[in-house]
C-alpha cells in the first residue's frame, strides 16, 4: 500500500513540474495568435522578449518569474508579465524591432510604451520601476498659484471642468505616453474656472518660462491621435541632452549625434546651439540626433578630439564610425554653415577630407600634415601607421603636391551603445 501510495506521489509530483510552468506561472506566454488580444485586455503589461539559447535570458527568467509574484499581489487583475519566445515567434519581435535578447517593454492600454526598460535587473529594481509605472503621472493642483511645477521641464497643465470626462481620460492616457518627458498638471472645478471662460482647455509651458510662454492646445480634447502629436512635438524638444542614462537609449536610434560639447558654467552656448539648428536644421530631424552634453562629464571624447574644458564649447559630428570637429564655434552663426556641415557628413566630404586631406595644398616640397579639423588628429605616422605619398602621374619637381593620407577619430558613442556583456545583440547595426 505504501509502495503505491509513494508512486503515485511521484506521479503526482512529475505531472505537476510539467503543468505549473503553464498553469501555475504568473507570466504568460504569448504567441502571434495570442499577442494582440492580451495587451488591449489588459491595463499594464510588462513583456520580456527572450530566447532560450540566450544566456542573459536563462539568467532574467527567475527574476522576471519572481517579480511577477510580487506584481500579482501588489497589482492584481491591472498589471501583467508576460514573455515572448522570439525565435519561435519572430514575426513579433520584427513587428517590435526587437535586435537584442532580453528586451524589457511595458504595454499600457494596448501600446507599446515609447521606451524600453533599461535598468538593473534585480526583483528590487523591476519592482520598483513598476511601482513608479503604476502610479499615475497627472498631479492635480488645488489652487493657481501652486501648482508645484518644475521650472526646469516641459509642462501640460489641463484646466477642466469635472474628473470624470471623456477630455480628462484623453489627457491621461497621452500623459502616460510621454512621462518621461513632461510633467502633467491638472485642475478641476472651481479651481481652474478662471482658466476655462471659453471651456476646458489645455496648454504647453516650456521649460524656464511663466505664464505668459503658455501655448494653447486648439484641437479636440478627445482626439487622442491629434492631441498626442502635439504633446509629442512639445515634450521632445528638438535638441535633446545625452546623458550616461540615456546614451545607451539615444545611440540604439542608428542615427549621427550633432553634439554641442559644452561648459556646464557657462551655459548660454546652449540657446544659440537650439536656435541655429532649429533655423538650419529642422528638415534634417529624424536623419541626425542633435544633442548637448556636459563637456566636463563627456572629457573622454574630448579628449579623443584632441580638446579640453578650456576649448568649450565647440561642435562635433559622430557618426558612428567617426568624429568630426566643427571648425570653430563662432562659425555657427554664419548662415547655413552649419547645415553645410551635416550636409558634408551625408554626401561623405568629411570623410573623404580627413582620410586624404583637403582639395588644396598650397606648400611645395612640404609633406602636409592634415589635422582633425582645426589640428587635433595626428597623421597615421603618429598612429602607428605608414604615411602614402599621393603623388600624380605628371607632378614632378619644387611644385608637386604630396599630403599624408589621416584618418579622423573613431567614434566613442557607440561604445555606449547595448553590451554585448549585458545583451545578446541579434546583429550590429550601427
């Protein structure tokens, strides 16, 4: 009787092994048949993108698996984990340009947030990102005068007339898109009566500006499409800063970085910066990241550039493969100096230029030395490499033109990019 009684427990148990990985995980496995239905069912859906054979994957799972545990307690029937095996389901990960294993994305009303998760990967930190996630991004103010606004971010503030409108559930929901980027204000009532005399409204405050910058929103309250196009334009402005949080996120873009290297102590090169590319530049967005960043934080490509704090603030291109130096700051405010310069990184000028010197080399007899841009690079003697001699068939004598081919800095960006110590990179795209 014992026996039996001992092998049917076994039984038991092996059934069980093989049914909770299913049954009784609180992550979900999702395919292409399953996917979309799951994340417009839900409110909040936190996704891991994974392949078995991946290390990092193998290593995430009992992490995720443990933070869902804590998710369903804290969160039950709002916030959902879910897993995506993207090798037998690759028609996913292509629909959600998924290039490296694990990815980590939110979902919140049926919507890819417009980040990844990019943290620790610890139970701690992923509870903690989610709490944050969880907890509604709109503040409500109980008086105009108070509205507890951060003068150092873009702001929406909403002047409505109850909570429970069809325009309010619309601002919320474009809040939660762009969280990261602006802070959301909101009153009701009595309270922003004297900002509704021609009804609910809702406006733009740009970041170091009072009332008086404040920029009305003049489509439908409703129109979710509409409204978040416009926050959009409003909360991501046109020249970002990187940063050591963000570079990872700005350099997986694949697009050249314009960067404005400069002095954290003298910050006005930074508005002439923002107002040169808007007038020179803005047809060139979605084709380069135009960026400032701390000189004394960035020393390293500065150093790669050949400068120093004492040279801020000047320009750089990096491409990626390459950097460029802008010849002189000042330049910039000559009209279209600037678009010229992104326009030599596209038709591959600066390239050519700094691997075989410029068109002209007026000194005879005299090996010409071509320099990063205002003299930073050495030749490729200098670098360890042999210099070549690009003498013409037919040049001859005192006046022949000889010049030693360069090659400009290699980019430090993309050192910033996804590691291959942290991800398994499908391929390498920048």
């Amino acid at each position: 009787m014992a026996t039996h009684l001992r092998m049917w427990l076994l039984a038991f148990l092996i059934i069980i092994s093989y049914l909770c990985p299913i049954q009784c995980s609180n992550v979900v496995q999702l395919t292409d048949e399953t996917f979309d239905k799951f994340v417009a069912e839900n409110k909040v859906v936190f996704i891991n993108f994974y392949a078995d054979w991946c290390r990092f994957s193998q290593m995430l799972a009992p992490v995720f698996d443990q933070t869902a545990d804590i998710a369903k307690e804290e969160f039950p029937n709002v916030l959902k984990f879910a897993k995506v095996d993207c090798d037998a389901h690759q028609n996913i990960g292509r629909r959600f340009g998924i290039t490296k294993y694990p990815t980590l994305k939110l979902w919140r009303n049926g919507e890819s947030s417009r980040r990844e998760y990019r943290g620790q990967r610890s139970v701690d930190a992923f509870t903690n990102y989610l709490r944050n996630q969880m907890k509604s991004i709109v503040e409500e103010f109980h008086s105009l005068n108070d509205m507890n606004i951060d003068p150092k971010k873009r702001t929406l503030i909403a002047y409505f007339e109850k909570r429970d409108s069809e325009n309010f559930k619309t601002f919320e929901k474009v809040a939660e898109d762009f969280r990261d980027d602006c802070n959301f204000r909101v009153g009701f009532g009595d309270v922003s009566a004297h900002e509704r005399k021609t009804g609910d409204n809702i406006v733009y405050r740009p970041e170091n500006k009072g009332p008086e910058a404040d920029m009305v929103y003049m489509g439908s309250l409703t129109d979710y499409e509409n409204l978040k196009t416009w926050a959009g334009d409003k909360c991501i402005p046109l020249v970002r800063e990187i940063t050591f949080e963000n570079a990872e996120e700005l350099t997986e873009e694949g697009i050249p970085f314009l960067l404005l290297f400069y002095n954290p102590e003298n910050t006005q090169s930074i508005e002439e910066f923002k107002t040169e590319v808007a007038k020179q530049l803005i047809h060139e967005k979605g084709k380069i990241n135009f960026l400032i960043a701390d000189g004394l934080k960035f020393s390293h490509p500065l150093h790669h550039l050949g400068k120093s704090k004492n040279d801020l603030p000047l320009i750089a291109i990096d491409s990626f493969r390459h950097m460029y130096l802008f010849n002189k700051f000042e330049d910039m405010r000559i009209p279209g100096k600037l678009k010229q310069f992104v326009a030599d990184l596209h038709s591959g000028k600066l390239h050519r230029e700094f691997h075989h010197g410029p068109e002209e080399t007026p000194k005879p007899d005299v090996i010409e030395t071509v320099q990063g841009g205002q003299g930073d690079q050495g030749t490729d003697n200098q670098q360890g490499g042999a210099a070549t001699d690009n003498k013409q068939p037919g040049e001859s004598g005192s006046g022949e033109r000889k010049k030693t081919k360069t090659s400009p800095p290699e980019t430090v960006f993309k050192k910033l990019s996804p590691s291959y110590n942290r991800y398994t990179l499908l391929r390498d795209e920048l």
